[in-house]
C-alpha cells in the first residue's frame, strides 16, 4: 500500500498493510527534531518517521501586535510567546471579545473573509503529495470563538446571551464552510479528510453539559459535517480531555475519525473506545503526551505505541499519533520512537 491507500483502508475499517501514522508539533519541538535528526526541512523528518499524512492549509494574513508582547490573528485571538531553547511558543491571552457587552458591539467587530486567505499555493501541494493522505484545514466552530470571547465570558454568554454564542459560532462557521469549498475546489476534490476542531474535554470530564453541546455545539459540527461528506471527504473531529460522553452523539452527527483520543482515565482507554464504538468509529493519537512523551523512556513509549496500534488498529480504525501536538518539552528521540513500531 502507499500512504493514501494505508490511511483510507483504516478509515474503512479495512487492515491496512501497517498502522498508519500522523504527525503534528509545536514549532519549538519541530526545531528541535530537525536538529537530532540533521534534516533541513519538515517533510524530510515525516518520510524518516514514514508519516503517511499531509496537512494542507491556505495562507492566513499575518498576526498584527496589539499590545506589548500581545498579538492578534485574523480572528482575534490574541496571545504572547515564550520563549524556548527551540523558538517562541504560544500562550492564550483573553481574545479581542473580551471587554465587549452587546451583541452590536459583537455584530460590528471585523469579521474575517476567506477572501482573506492565499490558496495560491494549495494545488501544487496537493498535486505533490499525491501518494499521501491529504488532511486540510482548521476548522473550529466553538472552542476558537471562546478564546476570542474569552473562556469565562463564553461560559458566561451561553446562560445569559446565548444569540450571541450563536451569532459568534454561525460566523466561525459560514467562514469554514466557504473555505473547504474553495479547497476543495482548488485541488479538484483531492483532499481527503477535513479537520474540525473544538477542545470539548477538560483533565476530568466535560467542559458543558450534553444539552449545551447539543445547543451550542452540534448545529455547527452538523453543518461542517454535512458539507465535508459532500465533499467526498472524511471527518476528522479533534477534541481534547474526556470526551466520552459525546461520542454517541460524535457518531450520530457523523463524525468519522475522532482526535485525539487523550488517556484521562478509563472511558477514553483504548480498551474501552475499541470494546464501545470501534466499529463506528477510526481513532487517531492517544499517545500520552503530559507524562509518558515527556519523561518516560524511549522504549516505554515505543511499548505504548505497540499497544495502541494492536488494540485500536485490529482490523483497521487507528491513525498512530500523539494525544495533541508534541510539546517543546518531549524528548526527540522519544518522538523518533513512537515511530518505531508496526
């Protein structure tokens, strides 16, 4: 099998000839790594760790300074950097909604076009890696609208002034959904698997309630899932911590791929998610990344990853990955293991 193939075929629930495997870290980890392993550029650290997907994305207008040290991207979130051996990392500071109190207020905020985005690079990365799975975008219709809010404020919003939760939702989404048609379009359909993003988990269970997710939640994913499936295209649903009480609504809404699957406890152990819904549904990550990337050893993490790839990849329906971008403090030769395995 090539790359695609392998990917597809686990997606399907079909054994592929290998688990396949993913790959995705914070810049200073990526330095880093590029520096153990003596490569110059990121594609050639993903065909060392024979990494069988390709993350595709346009070209987003460049992050504006908004205060001293404080930045702001086109959807103003804003944030600092600290600063690592390896380069800057990004901390979330409390977004450019946060002091706002009415929904005029909310209405007149400059809200991003995709007209504001640079495909211009998008068919040639297509076309160049065509033996890959290709996984485009960043689509984030809940979580990314709380940080611009502000988590609190959001929180706050859902109980008090919930239009305005979906007034801020409906915009995230209408972007996204006209984005993954102009990508899709572009790369004349060849994209593969679409990305939606929300952090729904916290380290103990959920962040909302399921009557929330279903209200302020589902309506959107709904949409970005029914557009992706016209795409003829997979679902990729990322969202950090215990999720386990919404999976039964993730499939319902139909999720196809659910990331990153984050080991906090025994509803999200690869045993239980396997035994509950692995005929529903492809798993991608659950390589622990707060204790056992960081600190344990090279072949205590290459032990995990065999389990995974055995218990979830039986007969298809795993992508072997971590459980949320490698960190700056991860060993790299820990990272090099994890891909050291069938």
């Amino acid at each position: 099998m090539n790359s695609r193939e392998r990917v597809l075929a686990a997606v399907a629930h079909e054994e592929p000839d290998r688990t396949p495997r993913d790959f995705w870290a914070e810049p200073p980890t990526l330095n880093h790594l590029l520096a153990y392993l003596g490569h110059s550029e990121e594609e050639l650290v993903l065909r060392h760790l024979e990494v069988d997907i390709r993350h595709l994305d346009a070209i987003s207008p460049p992050e504006q300074e908004v205060g001293e040290g404080i930045y702001q991207n086109f959807w103003g979130e804003r944030y600092t950097y600290l600063q690592t051996e390896w380069g800057p990392y990004r901390q979330d500071v409390l977004g450019a909604l946060a002091d706002v109190n009415s929904l005029a207020e909310i209405e007149a905020f400059p809200w991003p076009s995709p007209d504001w985005l640079d495909y211009s690079l998008l068919a040639e990365q297509s076309r160049r890696h065509e033996q890959y799975a290709q996984l485009y975008g960043f689509a984030d219709v809940w979580q990314r609208p709380a940080l611009v809010r502000g988590w609190e404020k959001m929180f706050l919003d859902m109980v008090d002034h919930p239009d305005w939760v979906h007034y801020i939702c409906s915009k995230f989404t209408d972007f996204y959904q006209e984005d993954y048609t102009r990508a899709a379009e572009i790369t004349e359909g060849r994209i593969d698997l679409y990305f939606l993003i929300s952090d729904l988990g916290s380290q103990n269970g959920p962040l909302i309630s399921l009557d929330m997710f279903r209200e302020f939640v589902a309506p959107y994913f709904q949409k970005m899932i029914h557009l992706i499936h016209n795409l003829d295209a997979q679902v990729m649903v990322h969202s950090c911590g215990d999720v386990s009480m919404y999976i039964p609504d993730l499939i319902e809404l139909g999720v196809d791929i659910l990331d990153p699957i984050q080991p906090t406890g025994p509803e999200m152990s690869p045993e239980r998610l396997k035994a509950d819904f692995g005929d529903q549904l492809t798993f991608r990550g659950g390589i622990d990344m707060q204790q056992l990337l960081p600190h344990g050893s090279p072949e205590q993490v290459r032990r995990e990853a065999q389990r995974y790839c055995e218990i979830l990849g039986d007969g298809g329906g795993y992508i072997l990955s971590s459980a949320n971008l490698f960190q700056p403090d991860v060993p790299p030769e820990n990272i090099v293991a994890m891909y050291q395995t069938s």
